[in-house]
C-alpha cells in the first residue's frame, strides 16, 4: 500500500518540526499525534505482512506467490489491520479537529494470530530511533563539510532471511555553524547487512543493521541515491561499540538511541 509510505514521510516531517519547535508527539495538536500513532501502526503491520512473505519465498524460491495457509492468514491479518490504521491516519492529517483516541479504543488489540499451524521460524526485525540520533561528519565529501552534523529520525523493519527491508524516516542536516543546510526525508533501498549481538526475552536486541538509503531534500531540489547507513544497539554489545547512526560523511555518531525488536513468533 504506497499510501502507507506517503503518510509516513508527512510523518516524519510532523515529527521533525516538533523537535525542531522543542516539543514532543505528547504536547502535539491531537489531529498531529494521531496522525503519528495511525500512521506507524500501518506501517508495522505493513512491514510485518511484506517481511513475513519476503521470508517464505527466500527459504522457498520455488514457490514464490504462493504461501502456506497459515502463512497467508497471517499475513493477511496483518495487511488488513494496516489498511484500517491508514484510513485513520489520512483522516487525520485532513481534518485538524480529528482525535484518534475518541474514535477508537486506545490501545488497540492486536490483529489476531493465523490458526491452523505453526508458522515458519523465519525472523522479522523492527527497529525505531527512539529519539534523533545525531553524527558528525570529520571529512569533506559529496555530501557534507568538516563539523556539519545530522540528526536523524525513522523506523522500519527487515528480514536478514529475505534481504528484505521497509524503513523511512527524516532527517535535518546542519552546516558547522548551526544553521540548517537541508532539511528531508529518507527510505532504505537495500539491507547490506546485520549483525546481531543477541537478545533478551522480551525480544529486544542490540546488533548492527546496515543499509542503502536515498535522501530526498526538498529544500534543496536535490535526491541522492546509494548512501550507506548504520544503526547500532548497544543491548549486549561488545566493548568499544557505539551506539547510534551513521550516514554517508557522518561516521562519528554523538547521541540517540536505536531499539531493535525480534518479532514475535508463535
């Protein structure tokens, strides 16, 4: 559903401008905070449905469009709640005195599990910068001068199984001095790797997730294609490992957090 991804960028750029404002999606507009909640469930469930197919017909090349019952059921639970989360988010966005929580009940239940079998150990992860992660670039290069910084927002999911990723986000480039030379969004193109480093019960994990991404910049009239991103957790991380993002010339990150979730599995 590409109206699940349009609806994320406008998102992130909601999301944006609140840090930019100094507030958070708790003291937005209702309209804006629902806007955010509508929109990053359908886009989970989204990501879960498409990464759960991508898993079968990687471990089954030979059968790619078709899934077992259970499989199918599945997926389809949760393709269907991300259609009734999206009709909340664009009624969001279109009407400012829309408020989520009075027109359903929050927190949601969750989409029913498939029945009828055991579905495939195949994993999906899910991650989420939980606040802007920020770097700094030490070097020229196409994209950025010495001292520029970047703060970066997002979420997304991926199968290391299928190669599969589904990941969007925004992000603010600064200029040495502070003043914002860029201001866009961004979305994966390509899972280049992952290393896990573990998880725990509740299947939070640290690990490295690497990825092509493209910039889009507004602001600037300007899309660039190719650009090799990070994110790292710092759950069970070996010593000298550093949290956060890096992202074309900014290699040096200096704050955030990256959550990484195993999904659940039945």
């Amino acid at each position: 559903m590409s109206g699940i991804y349009q609806e994320l960028g406008r998102a992130e750029q909601d999301r944006a401008h609140l840090v930019a404002q100094g507030r958070d999606p708790w003291s937005a507009p209702a309209a804006v905070g629902g806007h955010q909640v509508a929109t990053w469930n359908a886009f989970v469930l989204q990501s879960l449905g498409a990464g759960l197919l991508d898993a079968d017909y990687a471990a089954e090349p030979g059968t790619v469009g078709y899934v077992p019952q259970v499989t199918f059921d599945q997926a389809w639970s949760w393709f269907a709640a991300a259609a009734g989360w999206l009709s909340q988010a664009q009624q969001a966005r279109a009407n400012p005195d829309y408020d989520l929580a009075a027109a359903l009940a929050i927190p949601a239940a969750l989409p029913a599990w498939g029945r009828g079998g055991t579905l495939p150990v195949r994993p999906v992860f899910t991650f989420t910068l939980l606040t802007p992660n920020t770097a700094t670039a030490p070097q020229a290069g196409p994209m950025a001068s010495p001292g520029d910084w970047i703060a970066v927002t997002g979420h997304g999911s991926f199968s290391p199984a299928s190669g599969a990723v589904h990941a969007t986000g925004a992000f603010v480039h600064h200029n040495a001095d502070g003043t914002v030379h860029c201001r866009g969004t961004w979305t994966a193109t390509a899972l280049t790797g992952w290393t896990d480093f573990s998880g725990d019960r509740e299947g939070r994990h640290g690990g490295i997730i690497s990825m092509l991404v493209t910039h889009r910049c507004p602001t600037m009239g300007e899309v660039h294609t190719g650009i090799p991103m990070t994110l790292t957790s710092m759950r069970n991380a070996p010593p000298g490992t550093v949290e956060g993002v890096a992202v074309g010339e900014f290699t040096v990150p200096t704050g955030g957090r990256v959550l990484i979730r195993g999904c659940p599995r039945r």
